[in-house]
C-alpha cells in the first residue's frame, strides 16, 4: 500500500463555501463567499468586450501552438501599460516586463518560487490579515512567512502599527502589499498612507511585492494604479502581480502576470531569463485563451473603451450595493455600526461580525460568507437588501 497513510486534509475554506451554497436550496440564500462579482441577475457575465474578442479570436485564430516562456508578447506589453501607465518612462527605458501567468495566483507562485531561488534567505512579510492562500503559497514555496499589523480586533486600519513593524523587517526582506481593494478587510491606505509606506521601504532597503488583483474594482482603473505607479517610479526594483480575473471576468481562464521593474533593461532581460526558466518547471507555457482575448481588447481602442465602461458599471454596481446595504440596516439601528462597508472599496468588507454570527447566518439564514466575516458585497443582491440586513440584525440581537 502506498497511499495508506496520507490523512484528509479539509477543503479550502472560499472554494468550499461555493459547494456549501449551491447545495442549499433555500431561495432566499445569499453567496457572500468566493470573490466573483455578480449582476441584476445574480450572473456572473462575460463582458460584451470579452466576447466580442473572443469571436475575432474563434473567426482569426490560425494555430494552436505554443507560446513562449513569457507568454503572448502583446499581452505582456499591453498590461504592462495597463498597469504602469502608458506612457510609463520604465517602459520607455524598457525596464519593466511581464512574464503571463496562470492568474494572479501563478503570478505570485512564479514571485514565490524567483525569490527563493533567486534571493535566498529573504522572507516574505504579509499584512495581517491577508488572503488566506497568501498563507499557503509562499509557506508551500518555503519561504519564511512573517505578518505586520493591518486591520486589528477592532476593525480598524492599523497604519501605525504597520509603519513600525515594517522598520524592524531585515533589509532585503520581501513586503507583499496588496495595490487597491484589499482582500479580505475592504480597508485601503490612503495616498498619504502609501507615501509613508514607501519611506520605509526606501530606508530598510525592502523589496516590495504588490498585489494588483482588483484594478479597476476599487476608484478607477487609473486611479487604483495609483500606488504601483507610485512605488515603479520611485524604487529602482519592484515585483506586482496582476490579474485578469476579476476586471475582465476571466476567472476561469486564468490570466494574469508577474511583472517585474529592475534597474536597468540589461538587469530586466537577467532575471527575465530566471522567470522563463522556473515557468518551464512549474507549468512550460502559460495557457493562451484568456491573454488572447486581453491583448485583443487592449489592443483595440473601441474594444478598450467598451470594456473600460463595463468594469466602471461594476465598480459603480459594487459602490451603490454598499451604500445600499448600510442604508438597509439602518432600520435596525445599525447604520453606524456597519458604516465601515460603506467606505470600503472593492469586492470584499470585513464586516467585523464573529465567527459565530457567519454560523448563525448561514445556519439560520443561509447567507454564506467566510468565517473570518468577510463578505463578498459583489455577490449581494441589490433587490434583497433588506432581506440581507434583517438577517444580519438578527444574528447582532
Ligand atoms: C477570493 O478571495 O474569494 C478570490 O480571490 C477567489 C479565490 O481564489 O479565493
């Protein structure tokens, strides 16, 4: 026998909750747990931009072969530009690339893997809390996992106590910094925040490693960049992973890219070299369809511009739920307690309720959400709100 002493392991706690909802057949149930936005109808859609690419792409495409290491050479310059600006100097100087990914999560597997191949000895610092698979992944690629201070027991940012930590991480050490729209708590640094960030950052010598995972969801698809663009023109290096998953509603294509800022283009193409070199042990080549249909939206400035006013109506969809969800507890009396929802940005909001309240919830209401109580707002639906609010005031009697 060889398998005879490999135990269980429990499912991962998002995915799980996505089986726990569809299993129930309560029509009244709301699917406030895995991260995927949702419409009027309660869909999930593909984008109009989306299939009308993906049609040139079904009419055009002449071969099924391989792409490189690096993935679809368009859609890397494309995103590149997305996420650093187009007329960004690093690209001029041809200092900044991306490398394709399998999703976001590829990406910060494929950064996992460069640095502790690459930079050994460095740690990665990571917000507390974070995303849970965050956790996982850099443990499971062996690097040492430490935490700063991010949203406490009170439900609150944190800024202080993350600037202080941040002083006494060992220069060279990897802080992983999610760029808008922070997953799981809701909770944005502020401009000024960021500013300070990076003072520490310049002082200790840190590599930052920023999560880009929501561009567009939290104030605009320019304005989230804010920061990354912030950092790339400011630091000689810098690691950000962006995904594709999310604003272009490609979650199940897994599209995204480790994009990588050094201090020179001759520095960029070495460690370029390494990045092509781990991608070939972890996956060969990245899979094409989901960067095929980025790079031919990107490319085309009437398809830009359609899916630009689409993730814009799901920000604005996200915002108004929001409000709307405050607006509804406050018959209940909850209005202030809950009004942090309201000032979170993207998808998710720690809504501060225990691990026990999300059981009742579930249990007695069938609301799912993550037991950390994060709620995913996106899933909400708009017309139910009350419905939503009564349950959750029932479980804060
Ligand atoms: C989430 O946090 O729910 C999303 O990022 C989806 C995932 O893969 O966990």
């Amino acid at each position: 026998m060889h398998f005879g002493a490999i135990a269980r392991v429990p499912g991962d706690p998002i995915l799980g909750l996505m089986e726990a909802y569809a299993r129930d057949t309560n029509p009244d149930r709301f699917d406030l747990g895995v991260g995927v936005f949702k419409d009027a109808q309660g869909l999930t859609p593909v984008p109009r931009a989306v299939k009308l690419a993906e049609q040139r792409l079904l009419d055009g495409q002449t071969s099924k072969s391989y792409v490189g290491g690096h993935g679809d050479a368009a859609f890397g310059q494309l995103i590149a530009q997305l996420v650093l600006g187009d007329d960004a100097p690093l690209l001029a100087a041809r200092r900044a690339g991306a490398t394709q990914t399998p999703g976001g999560t590829g990406a910060l597997r494929l950064a996992a893997e460069f640095i502790r191949q690459c930079l050994p000895g460095r740690g990665i610092w990571l917000s507390d809390p974070t995303w849970p698979i965050h956790e996982t992944l850099f443990a499971s690629a062996g690097l040492k996992v430490s935490h700063y201070p991010y949203v406490g027991a009170d439900n609150r940012l944190n800024v202080t106590g993350m600037l202080a930590a941040l002083e006494s991480v060992p220069t060279g050490d990897v802080v992983l910094l999610h760029a808008c729209c922070h997953n799981p708590t809701g909770f944005d640094l502020s401009q000024q925040d960021w500013q300070a960030v990076l003072e520490v950052v310049k002082r200790r010598e840190l590599l930052p490693l920023i999560d880009f995972a929501y561009q567009g969801f939290g104030d605009g698809l320019e304005q989230d960049a804010w920061a990354v663009r912030l950092f790339a023109q400011a630091l000689p290096e810098l690691l950000v992973t962006s995904s594709c998953s999310k604003n272009f509603g490609l979650y199940r294509e897994r599209t995204g890219a480790l994009l990588v800022c050094a201090d020179s283009a001759e520095k960029l193409q070495d460690v370029r070299s390494q990045l092509a070199s781990i991608a070939r042990n972890l996956w060969s080549t990245p899979p094409d369809h989901g960067a095929a249909v980025v790079a031919t939206i990107l490319g085309d400035p009437a398809l830009k511009r359609l899916w630009a006013d689409e993730v814009d109506a799901m920000r604005q969809r996200i915002a108004m739920l929001r409000v709307g969800l405050v607006e509804a507890l406050q018959p209940h009396g909850l209005s202030e307690r809950f009004a942090h929802i309201a000032a979170q940005r993207g998808m998710f909001s720690y809504t501060g309720l225990s691990p026990q309240q999300v059981t009742q919830l579930r249990e007695k209401h069938s609301v799912y959400m993550v037991g950390t109580g994060r709620a995913n707002i996106a899933g909400a639906d708009a017309a139910r709100l009350q419905v939503l609010a009564a349950a959750i005031a029932d479980v804060c009697r």
